[in-house]
C-alpha cells in the first residue's frame, strides 16, 4: 500500500574545483546551481568555502580578507538563486562576524528566498594544513535544523562530521536532512598508502550517522589540486538505512543527484528504534571531557 504521507524530494550535491579567482569561484557555482535546478534538484548543497580556495593550508592574515558579512554580496546573491530557480539552498561561507571575528558558516536559503537561519561550524581543526583555528572562532549557536518548505534541514560544516554527538544533536532538533558541507583530501605522499582507508572512513563515518539516527546525509566535497592537498571529492548521499544512493568521483567536477523519501525515517527509526531505546537516563559522563577512574578498588 502507498503510505499516503510520503514526501520526497531530489537533492543535488555540487562537487566543484576552485581557484584564487573569488568571482569565477562564484560564477561556476551559479553555473552548477542553475543545471541542478534545471534538472528538477528542489535541495541543492554546495562545498565548503565555495568561494575560493582553501584557505587554511598555512597562517596568513592576509586572508582573513576573502570573508564577508551575513548579510553580504555572496549571500544576497545566493539568497536571489534560490528565490529565481525555486530551490532551497545550502551555502557554506567565510563569515566576517565582527572585526577579528570570523566563522565557518552555512547559510540555508528558502524557495522563496528567505533566509531560513545560519550554523557556524562547531569543531575546529587545528592540523598541518588544516590550521583553521588561526582562523575560525568555534560556533555559538549550538546544534541546528531549520524548517523549509521541503522539511527541516540541519547542516553541520566538515570536521563536525567526525563527531556523532553532532549528528545526534542535529537530528534531535527535528532535522530530516542533514547536510555536511566538506573540504578534505590526501596529501599526496600518503595517497598510495592510506588513500583508500581515509576516504572510507570518512564515508563509513556519516554513513553510521544515517544510520545511528535515521536520516539521510548529503555530503559535498571539493575536488582537485590545492597547495599540497589533493581534495578527493568523493561527494555522496545515503539514506537512513546508511545505503549509498550516489557517489563522485575523485578526480572531476560533478553533480550529485538523488531522490529522498523522507517517509523513510518513520520506516527506519520503528524498525530500527534506536532514538525508543536510548538511555537519556544514563549520558551525563557525554559531558565530560574523560570520564577519569574514581575507585581504588
């Protein structure tokens, strides 16, 4: 029998290159937007940091120069994209918040473009080449989702997507989707020996969010040379049982297509009722940094 309350939907993850050319960063964006739109995508997700290349390979003040305010040029620009073409937007940005405050954030924008709110990005890496702590302050708002006109639609940002405390956090706010904007890739050296096992951990890992908590997860990634980072791209969207239902390739720009029937998650979560059988009860050591040993004995 059909279930009469089933809603779907067709996500399209952008998987694109970048260059030092902010503007061409943003026109090809627009360019891959608009082919989503026009073969039927109703949620559209970008990468992180769309709008240039990644900029935290090394500590450089000078970049601190390629964000922008919320609101600004990229997000009104964004905010008309999603307006026109009738979409629902995720766009992940370089925040200028306040002089010598600035975030990683993502910004979800309505069909009828209204700004539906932002996340700033929680986990903060702090690695060779991944020294975003030089640059981004660790987020305020908390675990998000935020109600369009698809379904509500949570977003977390890259390194968040290694926590499943986040994930959780996101879907107990009533997130259906749960987006993770990404930059991430082998340093050649490594490639030959640990490529295949990074990158499946890194899918396993979200995939176990979809499955931990019954949600589909949509995963954009950039691709292409860096500096000393080859971003492996890799984009892919699972379902709540944590099915792979698209996948990129490593090596090119590509657009990520798949439908989401969210009457899934009910299917999932009475099936598997792993949400029923958690012992809130019994978490709070969650809230401690180690949970150190008390006895002697």
């Amino acid at each position: 029998m059909k279930n009469k309350n089933a809603r779907s939907f067709n996500a399209a993850a952008l998987q694109m290159s970048c260059s030092d050319d902010k503007q061409a960063n943003i026109d090809k964006a627009e360019q891959q937007i608009r082919e989503a739109a026009a073969a039927g995508a109703n949620l559209v997700c970008l990468q992180e940091l769309f709008h240039g290349l990644y900029p935290c390979q090394s500590e450089d003040h000078d970049r601190f120069d390629e964000a922008e305010p919320i609101p600004g040029p990229i997000t009104d620009h964004m905010q008309g994209l999603a307006k026109e073409l009738g979409i629902v937007l995720v766009v992940s940005m370089f925040e200028r918040r306040a002089a010598g405050l600035y975030h990683n954030t993502a910004v979800v924008f309505d069909v009828d473009g209204r700004q539906c709110g932002i996340y700033r990005k929680m986990h903060i890496p702090d690695d060779p080449l991944y020294y975003e702590k030089f640059y981004f302050t660790p987020g305020d708002l908390g675990f998000r989702s935020f109600e369009t006109s698809l379904g509500r639609v949570g977003v977390c940002v890259c390194w968040d997507q290694w926590f499943p405390e986040a994930a959780r956090m996101t879907a107990l706010t009533g997130a259906e989707v749960l987006v993770y904007p990404t930059a991430i890739g082998w340093h050649p050296s490594e490639k030959e020996e640990f490529g295949a096992s990074q990158y499946s951990a890194w899918q396993t890992m979200m995939r176990s969010h979809s499955i931990a908590n019954g949600i589909h997860v949509v995963a954009p990634n950039r691709v292409g040379m860096e500096g000393e980072i080859q971003f492996w791209g890799g984009s892919f969207i699972s379902d709540p049982y944590g099915n792979v239902l698209c996948q990129a390739a490593h090596d090119k720009e590509q657009i990520l297509y798949a439908d989401l029937d969210l009457s899934l998650m009910n299917t999932a979560r009475t099936h598997w009722p792993f949400l029923r059988d958690r012992r809130i009860d019994a978490y709070a050591g969650l809230c401690k940094r180690f949970i150190d040993e008390t006895t002697n004995g």
